[in-house]
C-alpha cells in the first residue's frame, strides 16, 4: 500500500477536494484544513487503488507507473490486489473515523458519493467498457466520452463534490461544481491521450504510447492531436463557465483547470 501510495503523483485529486472545500467553508481561503483532509486523503487512495488494479496483466498490463516498476511487478499480482482492495476500504474508514467537526450528514453524504464512484456507475462501469472496447475499431466518440466519464472524471467529480458537501455546499453548489468536475475530467483524459503520443516514457513517468500499441480508442484516434487539444480547450472553457457566479472564490480551481490542459505529463 505505502509503495504505490507514497510514490508521488500529481496529486490532483486532493487538492480539487481541498479547494472546492475552500470556495464554501467558512473563512474560505483562510479555513483550517483538518475537515476535509479526511476526503483528501480518501480520493487520492481510490485513485491509487484504480492505478494498481488498471496496470494487472488481466486489465491494462503496464509495468511501469510514477516513474517506478508497478505494484506487481515488485510484489506479484496477488499482493497488487490485497493492496488495491485494503486500499479502497482503509478509504471508507478513513473517511468515516478521522472526520470532525463536520455534521455527520454530509460525512455520510461524503461516504455515498464515495461508493457510487467506484462502482457500476463509477469506475467499475467505466473500465468494463474500456476493456470491452479495447482493440476495436469502431469505438464512437460518444462511448469514449461515456467511459471517461465513468473513469476519469467520476474521480474528479467526486474529489470536488466531497470538498464542497465538507465545506458546507448547498445540494445547487454541489451540482455546479460536479458539472465543472466532469468537464475537466474528460480535458484531463485529453489531455493524458495527448501525452501518451507526445512525451516520452520518462517524462511521463509511465509507459509512453502503450494506448497506440494495445489499439486502444483514444481522443487523437478519434479527433487528431489538434483537434483533441481543441476540445480540451473548449471543455475547460465551459468548465469555467460552471463556477462564474463565484468569482474571486473560484480561483484556486480555475487555476487546476488550466494547469490541467497545460502540463507536460
């Protein structure tokens, strides 16, 4: 757990959960952190348990993640799933236990979104029809939005939707900031199609143009690298469009959005 948890990473997901708490709690910018670091932390463990599992022989077989050899590669594929599994249920109990000072409603709210993120209408759903359309030509826009969707941007809807129902978000607020989740979700999906093609194993810290190799459907297959880029860009414009009615509070989450269509890996 520790070897694939502590072994770097953006950390995006934490830090959406971290300012999205900070556009609604009290004190905003200013607010301690010690209510939402609990969901933080949560995010950032399901998105390294999907991590392990996705890079298994029987899913993706890659072997090479956050510039160091997968979780299996190093302790063998049935340890890589114990990991994977305590992982995502050590994040429920994270969640549950270590919260405070928060109304244990939406501490509750907190542990459904949570559950309905992983599951059939989350990442499960989402990597069944990734690994269903895998290889196939035919593959539309639309069911690679769909699975995206359900992959990538189910976890950054729900590191937003968590830090907002923990800053105190009214169910309107809530919706707003999913709907820019999802968005930048599927530029973040864009914009990692993009780099796979672009950038090389070592920038990426993963191994480069495997999604070429294994003839998976990609947003550059579909669209082009320019006319990926396009819709990533357009994407984060609506994104932004999402939170205009909180102004200067919306920064910080601005800011991800723009660093996500930007990075170099």
């Amino acid at each position: 757990m520790r070897y694939s948890l502590l072994a770097g990473g953006k950390r995006v997901r934490p830090i959406l959960a971290i300012a999205a708490f900070q556009m609604f709690a009290q004190g905003g910018a200013q607010a301690a952190l010690e209510p939402v670091m609990p969901t933080a932390l949560a995010v950032e463990m399901i998105h390294t348990m999907s991590l392990i599992h996705d890079d298994l022989p029987a899913m993706d077989d890659d072997d090479f993640r956050r510039g160091k050899p997968t979780n299996h590669m190093v302790y063998g594929e049935d340890i890589a799933i114990l990991a994977g599994d305590a992982m995502l249920s050590y994040a429920f109990e994270y969640v549950a236990r270590e919260t405070r000072d928060v109304d244990p409603v939406r501490v509750l709210e907190v542990i459904r979104l949570l559950s309905n993120c992983v599951g059939p209408e989350g990442l499960a759903g989402g990597q069944v029809m990734d690994l269903e359309s895998e290889g196939k030509t035919d593959v539309s826009l639309e069911t690679l939005t769909w699975i995206h969707t359900h992959k990538t941007a189910a976890l950054l809807r729900v590191s937003c939707a968590g830090g907002a129902v923990i800053g105190g978000a009214s169910e309107d607020d809530v919706q707003r900031v999913s709907d820019f989740a999802v968005k930048i979700g599927l530029a973040f999906q864009i914009a990692d199609d993009v780099l796979d093609v672009t950038q090389s194993t070592e920038m990426l810290g993963k191994t480069a143009g495997k999604d070429e190799a294994t003839n998976k459907a990609t947003y550059p297959r579909l669209l082009g690298l320019e006319g990926s880029r396009q819709q990533a860009e357009r994407l984060v414009a609506e994104a932004k469009e999402c939170l205009a009615p909180y102004g200067e509070r919306s920064k910080n989450l601005l800011a991800l959005a723009d660093f996500i269509i930007n990075r170099s890996n």
